[in-house]
C-alpha cells in the first residue's frame, strides 16, 4: 500500500539551530512527495515539493531531497526561528493509472516547537 | 485571490445525528477533496469531487457522502454520527490535473 512515517514528535529546538524531520514512504507507484506545514488554527499550506528522483525541494530556508534508493524525503533547515514553530507533515501522491490525481497520503505530523 | 473557506468553523453535535459541512474552493480550482483529521494524527483521504461527480473515495463508509456544485463549492454531509467521528475536516481544492492543494482551515467536530 501507500503509506508516509514520519519521526515521532515533539521536537523541541532552540534558535538558530539546526532542524532534521525524517520522513520515509512506501508507494505503489511513482509518487509526488510534499512537506505541508499547519500553524495553529490554520489549515495545512504547501512548504515545498519534489516530483522524481534526486529533486530537491526547498522553500523559506527549508529544503529536502527525493531520494528513492531509501524511499526518504527527510525536511531540514540550517537554523531555525520561533516563527517555524508550527505541525509538519509529509506526504506522496501517485499519479499513476487508476490513482486519484491530488490524493494525499499524510505521514502523522510532526510538532516543532523552536524557543528564542 | 480568495482562499478555500469553510464553514462552519466549529459545531457539536450528538450521536445519531447528521452534519452538512461546506467549502468555497479557490478561485479557479474545479476539484474539490476532503479530509478528515484526527486529533494528533495526519489527515485521512475522505473523497474527491470534480464536476460534481465523486471522484475517487478512501476508506470511510457510506454514511460520508458529498456534492459538488456548479460553482465547484462542496459539501460533505455525514449521517448518524458517531463519536470517532470527532475530528477537524479539511477540505481542499486544486486545478483539475493537479497534485498540488490549495487548504482551508477547516471544520472542527465535536460529537458528543
């Protein structure tokens, strides 16, 4: 089946540090992978993207590379403010024959509490 | 641009009884999907609609069902609502033959 882990939560950073959140998938076919972020009381907004194999998504500071020889998609960003405090989730979507086109699969999220 | 806005925003309800949700899509967009999250867990793929027929469904029975209006604005109505039911439900839009959402903030469900 088609399924997204992400590393348990919380995770909990001082600022300007250093951030990695794993996320490793199972796919059917040859998926799309995302990072959405959800602040609170909002709902979830696209971070960024990669669409094959050895891309590198990356936005805001954060970046993460496709890498299908361990089926990963881990998120990370060099240093990290208070404002990144927020829910992180990963997810894949297939595009294959027979797949819903825009279906998400959603990793549990990840909550990331940054402290000044 | 407007966003995707939903309505209501919060409400409760008892066991046994039934909820219509709404959402307006974004400006554009012509697909329509919701989801449903669970405190503390990732949101689950509830179904999809594009011109106003559904579109592909995930793993929720038949008392979850929808429509899709000319307009490309959705509902999701559930019927005999149980307490698992508690829940924030999402509803998202996007351009048809697209893979990328565009988020509203959601309905959030309390069945008591």
């Amino acid at each position: 089946g088609n399924s997204v882990t992400q590393m348990e939560g919380p995770v909990t950073l001082s600022e300007e540090a250093f951030l990695t959140i794993n996320c490793t998938y199972t796919a059917t076919g040859y998926p799309s992978l995302f990072w959405y972020v959800q602040y609170p009381g909002e709902g979830l907004q696209l971070l960024l993207k990669a669409t094959k194999a050895d891309d590198k998504g990356s936005n805001k500071g954060f970046e993460a590379t496709y890498r299908k020889e361990t089926t990963s998609f881990h998120l990370e960003k060099g240093s990290v403010q208070v404002s990144d405090s927020a829910v992180y989730f990963c997810a894949l979507s297939l595009a294959d024959r027979g797949s819903t086109l825009g279906r998400l699969y959603f990793g549990r999220g990840t909550q990331l509490t940054v402290w000044p | 641009e407007t966003g995707v806005t939903q309505s209501p925003t919060h409400l409760i309800k008892t066991r046994g009884q039934q909820v219509t949700l709404r959402c307006s899509s974004q400006s554009g967009h012509n697909t329509v999907s919701w989801y449903q999250q669970a405190l503390g867990q990732g949101p689950q793929f509830i179904f999809q609609y594009y011109r106003e027929e559904e579109n592909g469904r995930g793993n929720f029975p038949p008392r979850f069902s929808g429509l899709q209006f000319p307009n490309y604005s959705s509902e999701l109505n559930v019927n005999a609502l149980e307490l698992d039911d508690s829940a924030l439900y999402l509803c998202a839009s996007s351009p048809s033959g697209a893979n990328v959402l565009t988020f509203g903030a959601g309905s959030r469900l309390t069945v008591l």
